[in-house]
C-alpha cells in the first residue's frame, strides 16, 4: 500500500477541522451525518462473525486466508436473519458484495435498500462518492439524512444482493450501511440494522485484527497489528503521526462490530510505511462520577509500548495533545548477546550493589566521555570497580520512562527503558545501550537486578491530573478509586494507586492449567515477562511492595492476585524477586506480612533500624542485635530461611546519621583507651558495614556506601574524587566479602546456625549476655567451623573499653578490628595478637575498643596464609 494511506483520496494538501476528522481537500468528496442512530459500540452478541465460526474477529488463519480469498463477514440482523458480505480486491478496486437474507422480515420481492457512506476516523460522519463513481440509480440524500441509498437486486426468494465498487486509493476506510424497506401507503420506511442494534460496518483496507498479543506486532508480511485494552471506553482511535508531525497525519476510528473483542479493541494495518509514531483517542462516559476520566482530545500512549518517543513540548496548545507517544517498532535492529548467559548466583552467595544510573557516573569526577556520564554504558566503563568490593549482583533503581519533572519513581511506561540512559536520544536508543549493559555484567559474573514501581504512575490524582496513558484509557479498571468514584491517593506519598489487583476477569496461561486473574495482573505479568525474554534481567526487586498486597478498595489481601501470577510464572521461575517495603516517596518503611510462597526477599527494614540503634547506643537493643545477626527468624523462619532476608544499613537515598553527635564529631579518636568518646562516621560505617557482612542474610551495599554517603535531600550523584579517599573502607568491602567465602559454612547457608554451633556470652566466655539489662550494650559470640577455626565476635556500643576473655582451648588470631588504622583493620590470614591487647598464648584477653566490632579466629597463623 502507498503513501495514499495519509488520506482518503490521493491528496492531503489541506486539513479541515471537524471534530478532529481528517478531511480531504478535494471537493469532490462529500461528507454527512446521517440521523440514524450510529451506535457501533455494541456488546460481545453484536460482533461480526467471520462465515462458519461463532467468533466476533476473524483468526490469524482467517486473516491470512482473507487476503488471498478475500474477506467474508457474516452478521445476525435484528428480528432473524443473515447479512453476508464478502471483499475482493484487484490492482484498482474493491468489489464488496453484500447479500441480505431476510426471510421473515423481506418475505418474498419486498424491495430493499442500503443506506449507505463511508468513513475512517469517526463513524457518525461519512464520505460520499461522487455520483459518476457510485453504483447504478443511486440516491443521494441531503440534510439531516445526508447518505446514499442504492436499491438491491433480486437473487433468489427473500434473497438480495449488490456489489460495490470503491477505489483502492481511498484506504484504509469503512463501508458502514443499514437496510432499508421503502415506505408504501400502509407502512412507514423500516430500518434493519444488526442484531445489536448497530450499523453493519465493514472494513476495506484493513484487517480484523486480533486481541493478543497486546500492543503493536510486526508480522512477517510487513502488516502491523495494533491492540489495545479498554473496557469503559465507547469509542477508540487509532492515531498514526509521520516524521515531522505534530497532529495526527490519519487517524481509523476502531468499530466495535468488527475490531473489539471482549474488551480488547484491535486491527492490523497492511502497512505503517511512511509513520514513525502511534497513540489512541479514547471517547466514553466523561463524567467522573462514574469512575472515568475519557477525553476526547488527548492522543494517549499505549500502556504496552515498548518504546516511546521523546516528549513533545507545548502539546496543551493543540487540537489534539500527546505527552508521549509510542514509536513503532521498525527498523529495531537484532541485537547479538553472543555467548552471554545469566551467572545465577545461588541467593545465599550473593553480594549486591543498589544504585541510581544517572547518579552513578554523572558527577564530573567520573572520569568519562560527556557522553557516557549517566548512562547504561557509563555504568559498563564501571564493572571494575563492582569487582573491586567483591559485588556480584547490582540491582538497578527504576529505568522505566518516567515524567522527569517528578523522577524515576513517577513511571508512565512498563516496557519502555527511559531515552535519558541511552547513548542516543531515544528509548530505541536505550533499549540497545541496556542490552549492552546486561552483556557486559553476565560476561562479568555480576547479575541484574531492576527495582520495579507497579503500585503507582506519574499521572497523579484527580486534584491536579497529568493524563498520559492509563487515565484516560480506562481509568475504572487502572486506579483504585473511592467511593465518590475519585482516584484515591497512598498513604506512602503518590497521589494515586494503580489497581494491580483489580477482580475483573482475564485469563493468563499457566503450565498446565488455566488461571483467571485481572486483566492488570497479566499486564504486569506481561512487563516482567518482556524484561527478562527482551533483556535477559536476572530478578526484580518491588518497591512500595506494600500497595501490592491491596484490593480494589484499599483492603489487605492474603493471597494477592498480582504477587500470586508473579509466584507461578513459569517464565520468571528462575528469577530472584525482592519485596522491598520502603516508600521512597515518603521516606517511610512500612512493616509488612509478605505472602511469599517460599519465593520471595525481602528488604530486612528491621535489620537496618536495629543495627543503627544499636551502635547509636540505644537502651534494650541486645537482643534485637543477636536476632539480625544470625538472620531474623522472626521474620524469615516461615519456610524460607536467612538468606532470604536482604540486608542494608542505609536507606535508599544514602548514608543515615547514626547520632546526632556523630556529625559534630567526626575527627574524634577512639583508638585508645578512653571514656565518653563519641564514635566518628567512618568508624560507625566501619560497625556496620562488618556486622552487615558477618550476620546471616544477604548483604546489600547502596550506591555511596563505599565512602559514607550522606543524603542531603538533593539528587544523589557519586563522587569518584571522595572514592578515592576512602580507600580503606573500599578495602575493608572487599576483604569482607572474601571473608564471607572463606567461611563459607558460617555465613553463606540458608539455614539457621544450629545452638550446638553458637555460644552467646559477655565479657568471659563463661558469662551469660545481660539479656535483659536495658543498659547493656556489649555482646559477644563464638561460632563453632572446623573447616577454617572458630570465629569469636564482640559488638561493643559503650563509651569504654571491654576485656574480652578468650578460652583456653585456642591460640586466637586477629582478623577485624574497626578501630584500628589502615590496612590493619582487617587482616584476611589473620595477626598475631600483639601485646598491647593482649598475648597469643591460650587464655589471653583482648581489648575491645568504645564503639567497635572485633573478630577473632582460633587457629595458626601459618595455616591461614597456606589457605589464603
């Protein structure tokens, strides 16, 4: 098909506006509004039924068969009675012959008409051929009943037929038409339209289409097939924009007989040759006391796009506005992964690193091209240094295109990577930069992680709305509304909810059995699906996982549909899915009972909070500590096990202040003995950072960990200048993580530490921890590893100084100290005790410095440095 495609007629050199109706410039073609109700949004009884099947939409099969045979429909007339209509198609024209067979209501020779025109983008105003092109003794009727009315001819008893003959050049567009028997002197004209009670419409130059799969699909014959999702919506309207438009350059009003199934509406174009860019109209109900918020202006983004064109400014100014638009996917080049294969790190192995893409290398002391700074490629300039901390899992915060004016938090789209990551200037451009990314991670053994944001949108509430998509395709179906039928807002900070588990009914195909969830579970199903096929993404991690657990009426739910489909799917099986209960919109953690079908992480808030009071100096928290450090069986001994349980000691945005003293004094020494020292920051980090990778669980580093990041409240960017001064808590990170390896038996199983293996005590090995002393804040442990020799381990959050008492039984080693200087800090092949703290004969004490973490292995210096 050509460029003809742009309009009706072989010329587009002027645009009218009626309504948003594409005219031709030419005079010779007429348009009108006929009075006859022009309803074509009728229910799932009403839809044209391809010749011999019972469906509404022809099958793929029948849509291949129609182009060589040409296209047959089949429609059920009002009182009984079948109306056949069949196209064929040569170099020139159509030839569209319609049969009506309407024994009880035409008995006999009964006259009939068809009323008649044409249209492709708004079915009540249709085009009239000129008269030297329409049929033989055709009417054409003026004023309010502007049409054409051709007579039929007899075929046989109760039978009639006529064909058409309409240019080629015209498509793609409508032949929408009722039948009509004359008035005579004992009746008035009777009208006959389908058994829904909308006009028979049939489609030339383009295809029924199908419902599945969602989105724009590219078949091998150069068609596309564009489907969308909306329930409410009365009318839809494909747009389609060429290279420099702004406006739609042709718009195909979507006719329910003929391209809505259920509620899925749908077509296939022969050919999008000559555009670049799509978006719908969606026409319903508009007022918002029912829930829906359509409007007939707006161009809206397909929800199931997977790459979306770059904002145009100014759009409130035209006819018809479109914050984004989706690019049709021509011309996407087949990206070669090589030999790249996920790395699939057992949980209990993993090492992970939690990072913003733009803040990452954005700051000017990265050190690379203009560029790469911020993008997914910066990142890949930067795998060395993940390898440096011993990190191999990076989970990524949000990529999916967001509004920028609110930030990655705020998405729009599900599918489509955001053009700003990208080396280019558009969301292709990005998509062949992440790919990239992932392939150079794998080939590193480092996995990918991407935080999701499914619980909310960037088009706000309803006090001060930004429609882009969802809100004005179905907003009923999209958004958790209150009763007044208003978008409710979160308590954790978005100004809506996305209706993840909405109760309408869609079937999603699981192994070996149908499963019925909405139609919003198989969308985000659907996303996480296309992430991991398209992009070979290792696992998700869900922020603001609580609105995932709600109902449709803010309730909570104990087996969400959404995190149910998410569970059992069998393309995500292999992925590791993270449950992440922080509001990064609200700064707020929200505790949580997570269903988590033996499947799902979970971000430990509690591991954080308890650490940080702990070393803060906090009154009761021993006990707390104890349980954090062998990996929180009160929250993850329900069948699933420590390493589940992914631990952090800052939040999302950077490093907490763990005092308020601690900023005022962070040049403080406490290296020596002393009493009412305050701990500086480095030292706190020091703490934590060695409880973190010595507790049982999954260690989690964010993005500026490395160098006591501080969150100001502003846009976070790392800087690479204060990396290179903190150059012994990158090393002590890196040690850390051998160590873990090393004691492979004590810190990397999903399982608990049997008693038998683990001995609490205080000062001696013979005293009990002062349990319930609110005021005791020193503990220690001894943990039980014949591989590698026994590890003991003291936490000291006082402000003096603690003898520990070592047992007799071993000659001890130092290996951690955070209060000594670098590269004493930790000693992997362990130190000899020096005699400032003590001796290395059995029974020797050692002295654990105000605010410090120590640890001790039982064993010979000169084995260690042979295993090393």
């Amino acid at each position: 098909m050509d460029m003809a495609l742009r309009g009706l007629g072989d010329s587009m050199a002027a645009r009218l506006d009626l309504g948003n109706v594409l005219l031709p410039a030419r005079s010779s073609r007429r348009w009108g509004r006929p009075t006859l109700d022009r309803k074509c949004r009728s229910g799932w009884s009403g839809r044209c039924r391809a010749q011999g099947q019972n469906s509404g939409v022809p099958t793929q099969e029948q849509d291949r068969k129609s182009q060589q045979d040409g296209a047959q429909y089949m429609f059920h007339a009002e009182s009984g009675g079948q109306v056949r209509v069949s196209v064929q198609e040569n170099s020139l024209k159509y030839m569209v012959n319609v049969e009506a067979n309407l024994p009880d209501i035409f008995p006999g020779e009964s006259p009939i008409l068809l009323h008649w025109g044409l249209f492709r983008s708004d079915s009540t105003d249709w085009v009239l051929l000129e008269p030297n092109d329409a049929p033989a003794s055709t009417k054409f009727l003026g004023g309010k009943n502007e049409a054409m009315q051709t007579p039929m001819q007899q075929l046989a008893s109760c039978v009639q037929t006529l064909q058409l003959e309409l240019p080629l050049n015209m498509a793609p567009f409508y032949v929408s038409f009722v039948l009509c028997k004359p008035a005579s002197k004992d009746s008035e004209d009777m009208w006959i339209k389908s058994n829904s009670g909308s006009n028979f419409c049939v489609p030339l130059g383009l295809r029924t289409g199908r419902p599945d799969p969602l989105g724009v699909t590219l078949e091998a014959d150069g068609s596309a097939n564009f489907a969308l999702y909306s329930k409410n919506a009365a009318n839809v309207t494909l747009c389609l924009y060429g290279p420099e438009d702004i406006e739609p350059a042709m718009e195909i009003d979507l006719e329910s007989v003929t391209h809505r199934t259920g509620d899925v509406w749908h077509v296939q174009l022969p050919s999008i040759e000559g555009f670049i860019s799509y978006g719908y109209r969606c026409r319903g109900d508009e007022t918002w006391e029912n829930g829906n918020r359509f409007h007939k202006r707006r161009i809206l983004l397909d929800p199931y796009a997977k790459f979306v064109s770059p904002f145009i400014p100014g759009q409130e100014e035209l006819p018809s506005p479109a914050t984004a638009l989706g690019l049709l996917p021509t011309n996407v080049p087949t990206f070669d992964w090589e030999e790249e294969s996920s790395p699939c790190i057992p949980l209990e192995q993993v090492v992970a690193y939690r990072l913003d893409v733009a803040g990452f290398t954005s700051h000017s002391s990265c050190g690379l091209d203009e560029r790469l700074r911020g993008t997914f490629l910066g990142l890949v300039e930067k795998i060395s240094h993940f390898q440096s901390l011993g990190v191999n899992t990076v989970i990524v915060r949000p990529i999916f295109s967001y509004d920028r004016s609110q930030g990655p938090y705020y998405p729009f789209s599900f599918f489509s990577p955001m053009e700003d990551y990208g080396s280019g200037s558009s969301s292709l451009d990005a998509s062949i930069s992440f790919k990239e990314m992932v392939k150079a991670l794998h080939k590193n053994g480092i996995e990918l992680i991407l935080d999701v944001v499914y619980t909310h949108t960037s088009e706000k509430g309803d006090e001060d709305p930004e429609t882009v998509s969802f809100r004005g395709i179905d907003n009923q179906t999209y958004y958790i509304l209150d009763k007044q039928k208003r978008i409710l807002q979160s308590k954790f900070g978005a100004a809506n909810v996305f209706n993840c588990n909405h109760p309408a009914v869609h079937k999603v195909v699981s192994v070996d059995s149908f499963l019925y969830y909405s139609f919003l579970v198989f969308q985000v199903v659907d996303s996480l699906r296309y992430w991991v096929e398209e992009y070979h993404v290792d696992g998700f991690c869900f922020v603001n996982a609580r609105d995932l657990t709600r109902g449709p009426h803010g309730e909570e739910l104990s087996r969400p549909l959404l995190l149910e489909a998410i569970t059992f799917d069998p393309v995500l099986a292999s992925t590791k899915l993270i449950a992440d209960p922080y509001s990064p919109l609200s700064s707020v953690p929200e505790p949580l009972k997570f269903p988590h079908w033996k499947r799902w992480c979970e971000c430990n808030i509690n591991f954080q909070m308890d650490m940080t009071s702990f070393f803060r100096g906090e009154q009761g928290k021993l006990s707390d500590l104890a349980t954090r450090i062998c990996g929180s069986a009160d929250m993850f001994a329900d069948e699933r096990g420590p390493s589940f349980s992914l631990n952090h000691i800052t939040n999302a945005y950077g490093f907490s202040r763990l005092s308020d003293s601690t900023s005022n004094s962070e040049n403080a020494c406490v290296s020596q003995k002393t009493s009412k020292t305050e701990p500086n920051v480095e030292l706190q980090l020091h703490n934590l950072l060695v409880t973190q990778f010595l507790s049982r669980g999954t260690p989690v580093l964010n993005m500026g960990d490395e160098y006591g990041l501080l969150d100001d409240g502003k846009a976070i960017q790392f800087d690479w200048q204060k990396l290179a001064s903190a150059t012994h808590t990158v090393n002590l990170i890196s040690s850390l993580s051998l160590l873990r390896s090393q004691h492979e038996s004590l810190l990397q199983k999903n399982k608990y530490v049997s008693s038998e293996m683990i001995t609490w005590h205080g000062a001696t090995y013979e005293e009990e921890p002062l349990w319930t002393d609110p005021n005791s804040k020193f503990l220690a442990v001894t943990l039980e590893d014949n591989d590698t020799g026994d590890l003991c381990i003291a936490f000291n959050a006082r402000d003096d100084v603690v003898e520990l008492t070592l047992t007799e039984e071993a000659t001890w080693l130092r290996i951690i100290d955070t209060t000594l200087p670098y590269p004493e800090t930790i000693v992997l092949n362990g130190a000899e005790l020096s005699s400032e703290a003590g001796t290395s004969n059995a029974g020797a004490s050692y002295s654990v410095q105000p605010f410090s973490v120590v640890v001790l292995r039982a064993g010979k210096c000169q084995e260690l440095k042979d295993q090393t």
